[in-house]
C-alpha cells in the first residue's frame, strides 16, 4: 500500500470533516447579517454566495464558512450610511502628554468571545467558568453589551476559532522556506484510558526562527500497533499538505516503532517524499537520553560511579544525525566531534567520524540538487573559490588585454602552460566551511543567527544546516525534559470528547506560540455527554 496522492482526495474519516457531517438538523439563518445582505443562487449549489446590500461585493455564503466574514465587512462597509450608533461608546484614553483624550469603542462580540476561547484554554480552565455567577459579574461590569453564553455555547467557540486558526498553521507550514522534521509521540488518558497521538511538527521560518506547532492529537483505535500509527500519521500529512516537505521523523523507544519505521520508509520511498530517497531516516530513542540523564544526576547527587554503565550504553549506538548537526556548528565543527569520538572509541573513531563525513557530504549534494531544481536561475554556486581577489582583477585585465590585441604576446603554449600549473582551486561550501577556525567553544551564539548571517556565502549549505538544527534530538519537550512522569491528560481534559480534545490541545499550544503563558488550572470539566456538542458547522480539513 503506498501514500495517497497530494492530488487525489482522501475518502475516509480525518477526524475534521465530522465538525460540519455532524449536524443532525438544518439550522435557519437567524443570523442579523442577513438583514444587510441578499443570498444569491449558483449554478452549483455548494457554492452559495451572500451581496452587500451596501456597497454590492460578493461574498462566499456557505454554510461551512459561517457568518463571522459578512459581519466584519458590515461593521467597515464604507457605504453603509446609517451604522449602529448603541454599538459605540464614549471611552477615555490617556495621551502622552497626560491628558485625557476621548475616543469611541466599538464592542465586538466576535472578538470578545475568541478572547473568552483563548483564556479558557491556555488557562486551563473547565467550560463550566462561563457559567459562574463571578465570570459573568466581572463581564458585565467590563461591558454591559457583553450577553451570557452557556458552557456548550463557549465549546463550540472553542472548536470554530481552532478550525480558524487552524488554516493560519497550515498557511505557515506551506510557507516554511525548508524541510519540516517531526516528533510522534503516544498519550494516555486517566479517565477513559484512551490512547492519543501527539505529532507535532518542527521548522525554521524564514527569520531563521526555530517553529514548534502541534498538528495532531487524535484518538487511536485498537489495536495500538506501529501500522495503525503508520496509518494516522500518513493521513495527518496528506491533509496538512506537507507529506512532500518531510526531512526526519523522531520517535519514542516504544516496541511497534521498528515495525512503524520500516513501513514508513516503504511508504516515503514510494511517494519519494523524503530527502535521500529514505536513506537517511532516523529515528532517536528516548531511553538512552533519559538513561544518560539519570546517571549524571546520580553521580553529581549521590556521588555513585556509573561511568561504566553510561559508557556502555553510548557505546551501544551513536546518532548520525545528531553527529552532523554538531558539526555544523561553527563552535565544534569536525574537530570537536572528533575529539568526542577518540574519548568514547578510542582507536575505532576514525571509522565512526569518515562514515559521518560520507553523509554529510550526501545530504550537501542532495541539498544542492534541490537548490537547483527549484530554480536555476536564482540558485547560486555551490562553490567558493580560493583565489585571491587581487589575482582575479589582474587576471580578468590580461584577458581583456588579449581580446583586444594588447601588449602581452604569449604563445599558445605558454598560456596552456599556466592554466595546467595553475594552483587555485574551487571548494565546495563544506570544505571552505570545515577548514575555517572555529568560534569560541564557550561562545554564546545562536547557531541559527549565525547560519542566517552566513546564508549570503554559504547559501546552499545554510539550506542544509536550516533543515538539520530543526531536528529534535528527543520526543521529550524542553520544558518537560526533567519530568520522568508519564504523558498523561490532565482529569480536567479527559472527560471531553476525543474531536474537544485535539481541539483544546492544538488551540491552547498555536495560542502560546503566539504569547499566551499557559497556567495550571485546579477545576474539572464535567462529562460533555450532555452537551450538544453534536450540533457544530465547521470547515472540514
């Protein structure tokens, strides 16, 4: 079985076509902005479109693309004459010279129910707050126009502004300037037990800026086996359209990965989709890295010799690609990996660090393959060349100088003569790269800034060094990289529905990227059996 086209639709149950199939009865526009705009018919009947009564622009009117757009071009529809004046309010607003300036404030409701959305979730807190009697006081005195809005009513916002946000992550995938590496990992839930699939993908944007969004957590479906996984994950690239941008994929230690990492090289092999051909397809296990982290704090705590244990283990296997990653930065380069190698192996390390160099220089040439392919025009040479600018000027004159009959009369022979003694030479990037000194060890540089710095010379092997510093050595986040706990959903989550889940969990995280600190909330949410959860319209993926 191979990968699903890019361009042929994928007929099955994503898990996002449900929010718009889900509707049980057809709901009548109620909506007010109807009152300002006239549904015209198509052809197609899908394709229903809504005219400003106003200004007579045509907008999309499908039942999936809501009413949020009509209303916002409403409230700026520049001929619209007689606007609502009671939606205004007379508001002071203090100046830089300290004086009082007075303003009108249009209370919008769209925007104040987003920002209800964004505190619920990345404050972790039950749907039930919109209920309180303190939650609603608090609204009301900061605006009398605000109206109440149930716990259901605030989960359906939650679900449209996470398919609304959805489509801006999956704009930015689509813009990211080089490959996307990805982490899978699998969550447990303590009140219904379900298994989850966390996959979360990693980028470099184009401010040379490191980019971490979560693009998945769904409910798995026994069996929990490595070809159910292979399944959810294929499927999750082909709908967030980046299954032809995929550089590496990180695993945990878990059993069914060899059989998951085998299929997924078929699979990336078939639709070749992955840099190399599949060659280069790793996967890091998380067991060494905790292993290893427990002994050092076990040595520096406890005092406890455990150097040959950890010795042992990292002499069970090395990561290639963590190996090149480091030599790519310009504080180790291959003379610090070098030594790291000769420390752990001894009189085997020259075996380790020329397999190393051998792939390194592969993925180069493959980077330089793509570089060209995508454009040759703009594409620059891959080479730096040796000669000393000076040397260039003259040699340039002297050409110049036989065109046009000059002074220097050299026979054929002697100028065949210096083109074969000629020492000057081109390099490839990595060369000139590689015999360069290094920076400081204990610098405090930013290997990307370098990198984007360096991008005007090294333009191709800065593609290359952008992919590969976005790969994360662990499944483990940063901020959890000294929690030896399970990764388990909080009580407060678990009772949700699996579709409210990969809703909350991918909104609360695309918010934080975006600024929003998250808190630990102490309430929990009640079973939403009960709530009409059902009767939600959202675009499909």
């Amino acid at each position: 079985m191979t990968m699903a086209s890019s361009n042929t639709p994928i007929p099955v149950d994503d898990g996002f076509n449900e929010y718009e199939s889900a509707v049980k009865r057809q709901k009548s526009t109620t909506s007010k902005v109807w009152d300002e705009m006239t549904k015209l018919e198509c052809g197609n009947k899908n394709e229903l479109k809504a005219q400003c009564n106003h200004c007579k622009i045509i907008f999309s009117a499908k039942s999936s693309s809501g009413t949020s757009h009509l209303r916002r071009h409403l409230n700026s529809c520049l001929k619209k004459v007689n606007k609502d004046i009671t939606q205004y309010t007379i508001v002071t607003q203090p100046s830089p010279e300290g004086v009082p300036s007075i303003k009108n404030y249009k209370f919008d409701v769209d925007e104040c129910r987003q920002t209800i959305s964004t505190f619920l979730v990345c404050g972790k807190h039950s749907f039930r707050t919109v209920e309180e009697l303190r939650f609603r006081y608090m609204m009301r005195i900061a605006s009398p126009n605000f109206k109440n809005i149930s716990r259901q009513t605030a989960t359906r916002d939650v679900l449209k502004y996470y398919a609304k946000e959805r489509d801006h992550v999956k704009e930015e995938l689509a813009k990211a300037p080089g490959l996307i590496c990805l982490t899978s990992d699998n969550w447990n839930s303590e009140h219904s037990n379900d298994e989850y699939i966390c996959i979360i993908a990693h980028w470099v944007d184009k401010d040379w800026k490191l980019q971490k969004r979560i693009i998945r957590f769904r409910a798995l479906f026994p069996p929990y086996d490595g070809l159910n996984i292979v399944d959810e994950l294929v499927l999750c690239l082909s709908q967030w359209g980046i299954d032809k941008k995929i550089f590496s994929i990180t695993l945990d230690n878990a059993s069914y990965n060899d059989v998951m990492v085998s299929c997924l090289k078929n699979r990336f092999r078939a639709n070749r989709a992955i840099l190399c051909d599949g060659a280069f397809f790793k996967y890091i296990k998380k067991s060494g890295i905790r292993r290893k982290r427990f002994y050092d704090v076990a040595d520096k705590s406890f005092h406890l010799n455990v150097t040959k244990k950890l010795r042992q283990d990292v002499c069970a296997e090395y990561s290639l690609i963590l190996s090149c990653a480091a030599i790519l930065d310009p504080r180790y380069k291959l003379n610090y990996v070098q030594y790291c190698f000769n420390t752990i192996y001894g009189i085997h390390a020259s075996d380790f660090v020329e397999t190393i160099l051998i792939n390194l220089r592969l993925l180069f040439d493959e980077c330089i393959k793509k570089s060209n392919s995508m454009s040759s025009s703009l594409a620059g040479s891959s080479y730096v060349s040796d000669k000393n600018p000076v040397d260039s000027g003259l040699d340039e004159h002297n050409d110049n100088s036989a065109d046009f009959g000059g002074y220097f009369d050299e026979s054929d022979d002697y100028k065949r003569y210096l083109n074969e003694s000629s020492t000057r030479s081109e390099k490839s990037q990595l060369d000139i790269y590689l015999k360069e000194p290094e920076l400081e060890l204990n610098s405090q540089i930013d290997a990307l800034d370098y990198w984007s710095k360096s991008s005007v010379r090294y333009n191709e092997l800065s593609l290359l060094a952008r992919d590969l510093l976005a790969i994360p050595i662990s499944t483990v986040a940063s901020e959890s990289a000294f929690s030896m706990g399970k990764k388990v959903i909080t009580p407060l989550r678990s009772s949700l529905k699996p579709k409210t889940v990969l809703a909350v969990v991918c909104f609360d995280d695309w918010m934080r990227a975006k600024g929003f600190s998250a808190e630990i909330g102490c309430k929990r949410d009640d079973d939403d059996a009960d709530d009409d959860e059902d009767d939600v319209s959202l675009v499909a993926f």
